[in-house]
C-alpha cells in the first residue's frame, strides 16, 4: 500500500472515531435545540438535596439499553420526572434551578393553609380581606359584603387560580404576613429549600422563587390531603354570586351562581389538546416573570408519576402542557427501566436527611450526567421516546394506585399503597 493510501486511511479513521465511539446519552449538532442559546443560563452549580446530579446543570438521565430516549422537543428552563410513590426522580433539566414560580405556588398556600379551615366555615368578605391584590391578577369573583364557605374558595383557588380567593383566606388565617411566614415555615419542613414566598398567591415579587425540584415536593406532600385530591382534580363547579341586598318589604333575593373551570388544560383539553389520560391535578401558573409554569400528578397502569415543566419557549402553543404530556409518557415508558438520578427527599418532620436521602455521584463514564453546556443535553436527542397508548385519550383515572400517601406518624414516613381520587372524578362526564 502506498505512503499516500496509508494516510489517506488514517486520516479517516481518526474523524469516524468520535462517530464510532459516542454513546447513546449524547446528541449532536443536528439535534441541539438552538433556542437554548436565547435562554438565560442556569447556575454553574445548585442545590444538591436529593443527590448530587440533580444540583448540575443540564438535563440528567441514567441512559442504558431498553432506556426510551427523552422528547426531542422539551424547552422548559426546568423539568423533572418523578415517581410519585417511590420518590425516584427519573430525569430533570436544571431541577433546583430557582425561578419565579407563578401560581403553581398556590399548592404551597394550600398545603399550608387547609388544615387550618374547615371547609364548613363561613366568612363575609370585607374590603381589607381584598386589599393588596396584585394588578392583573387572575380573579374569580369574590365579592365585597358577601359570604362565602372556605370550600368556595378553595374551589376558586384551586380552579380559577384567584388571588381574590388567596388573599381572603390567608385574611382568616391571621393575615397576609403570617400566611406568607406559616408558607415559609412549611416550605423549610418539606426540604423545599429553594422556595421563598413573598405573596401566598404567586404573584410576581422580588425574590420569590421557586424550583422544579421543591415545586413537585410541595405537590407531593399536598396530594396527601384528600380535599387538596379533590380541588385540583375538579373540572368545573357552580361558584356563588354577589349576594345582593333585598329591596325594603322584599325577601332576600336568591342568590345566583355562576360556573367556573379548571384552567388545568391537561385536564379540561383545549383546542388542539386533549384532556391527559389518567390525569389528577395538580396546578398551573403564568406571570410576566415566570412565563409558564405546571405541576401535573398522572396515574396509568397502577403507577403515578410527578411532573414539573418551569418557563418553556412560547414557539408552541400551550407549550408547558404539551411538554409535560410528553414527559409523561416517557416516564410511564422508562419506569422501571431507568435508573434513578435522584430522589424527592421525607419531610425534615419525619427526621429525614436530605444528605442520606441523597443519591451519589453515579460511577465514572458520565452514565448520569448530560450537561447541557458541553453539547450532550438529552432533551436534544431525538425523539425515539415510544409515545403510551391513549396519550392524547380523554381518559382520567378514577382512583390512584400505588400512591404516595405518607403518613407522618412517630417520626417514620410511610407509603401507603392507596390513594384513591375523589367520587366527583368517577362522574365526569366522557371520562
């Protein structure tokens, strides 16, 4: 063979190698999301409650034979997969990123707050319990000199997101600031370490953040609760209207309703989207500051997953609603099969330790990590992900097993293997 052949044949061994070699947890150039080089960056270096990996930025995934692919389209600033029995994350992007949270926020107001009211009590609204209502705030129609139940408003938080509901009753809870401080308080038991609040309705302020990481611990410890079950998983109700004065020599007029929905769109659809099969809540969330933001609880074959998407791209429509479908579906695929990278850690009540609750470094190889600043980010990858039969389907599921209902009891954090949604679920109509 001649000098000339010989390297001719080197030169083209040496550019197939990195071909040849590459793994299947790195994507290329042709499969980057270029938009990512728009978006702001996260920090170099984040939480680490729950594992190591979870506090590095990019998106992390255990990739193995028989590991579906993650979406190709996926443009959250944050995600997370979470298993929600076990407590497994699956896969994230940037899970302790800490970024303005919109009403997805709401979970932790109500985690906090609904055990303080019982749904039963009344309460007439006055001019104080509405003052400081953020501009533009989501409503529902709370109305001065009017009565209302707390499961009134717990229907209009849950299912018109309305701040007027929020602010009346943190008002019965002893006030704005001792609302906000009792949030605080229950946001630090949880280990939800990079939440701050600042207004209990989510409403943008400086420095309350949030992340995808603490946002599905708040969603996990909420759905413990069986009316927060039934809140959030409720698609339509009728809400109380202004009581109106009678007329002198008149009897009390009646008092009309009006109906309000859910504007969880996984669970109503919209157009060009489906209600999500299997789907249970839990809330949705959008300010100027936060963009988009979800937290959706799923249930299919006896298993029930958790996802957070914080901030996609607005190129698609109802973007954070598409990406979490996706996510689900490949959640529901990869259960079982992939390897966690993390975990939702206990409550610091139950005596849990964030650092022994921690998942450690994965061995050497890179096998957990894809970080997206060197080029390997997964949510690049194609999409290979097999999509679940009835993704789009107008399914939901009627009770939830399997689920993650920890009873804190002694300082030990069980699970216990039922969690079941509310009768008004199992009546939806076309379910």
């Amino acid at each position: 063979m001649s000098a000339l052949k010989k390297t001719a044949l080197t030169v083209l061994a040496a550019a197939l190698l990195p071909v040849l070699t590459a793994t299947p947890a790195l994507a290329d150039d042709a499969t980057t999301d270029k938009s990512e080089d728009k978006q702001p960056k996260p920090p170099a270096a984040m939480s680490t409650v729950g594992g190591s990996l979870l506090g590095k930025p990019g998106t992390q995934v255990n990739l193995a034979p028989g590991v579906p692919i993650l979406p190709k389209k996926l443009t959250g600033r944050s995600w997370i997969v979470a298993d929600a029995e076990s407590g497994d994350v699956l896969a994230s992007r940037n899970a302790h990123w800490r970024l303005p949270p919109a009403s997805t926020l709401k979970m932790l107001f109500a985690d906090t707050v609904l055990p303080m009211l019982p749904k039963d009590q009344s309460h007439k609204v006055t001019s104080a319990d509405l003052a400081g209502v953020g501009e533009g705030s989501s409503l529902v129609g709370v109305k001065e000199e009017s009565t209302y139940t707390v499961h009134d408003l717990w229907m209009g938080v849950f299912l018109r997101s309305g701040n007027d509901a929020v602010h009346v009753l943190s008002e019965m809870n002893g006030g704005i600031a001792k609302t906000v401080a009792d949030m605080n308080k229950h946001a630090a038991d949880l280990q939800a370490l990079d939440t701050n609040v600042v207004s209990p309705d989510g409403y943008d302020e400086k420095g309350q953040v949030s992340s995808a990481y603490d946002l599905t611990l708040i969603a996990r410890s909420g759905l413990q609760k069986k009316d927060f079950r039934e809140y959030s998983s409720t698609v339509r109700v009728q809400f109380p209207g202004e009581e109106k004065k009678a007329k002198k020599g008149e009897k009390a007029p009646k008092r009309e309703t009006f109906e309000i929905q859910n504007t969880n769109r996984l669970l109503t659809g919209d157009a060009g989207l489906d209600p999500y099969k299997g789907i249970a809540g839990v809330k949705n969330g959008n300010t100027t500051n936060a963009g988009s933001t979800f937290t959706g609880v799923a249930e299919r074959d006896g298993r029930v997953l958790l996802v957070t998407v914080m901030n996609p791209s607005e190129e698609e429509s109802l973007a954070v609603y598409q990406e979490t479908s996706r996510l689900l579906d490949w959640g529901f695929t990869a259960a079982g099969k992939v390897e966690p990278i993390g975990k939702l850690v206990q409550p610091g009540s139950t005596g849990g330790d964030s650092d022994k609750e921690a998942v450690g470094e994965q061995d050497a190889g890179g096998k957990g990590e894809a970080g997206g600043s060197a080029g390997t980010d997964q949510a690049a990858l194609g999409d290979k992900a097999s999509a679940s039969s009835g993704s789009g389907g107008r399914g939901i599921a009627v009770a939830i097993t399997g689920g993650a209902l920890l009873l804190l009891a002694a300082a030990v954090f069980l699970v216990n293997r039922r969690w079941p949604l509310p009768d008004l679920v199992k009546r939806l109509p076309g379910r």
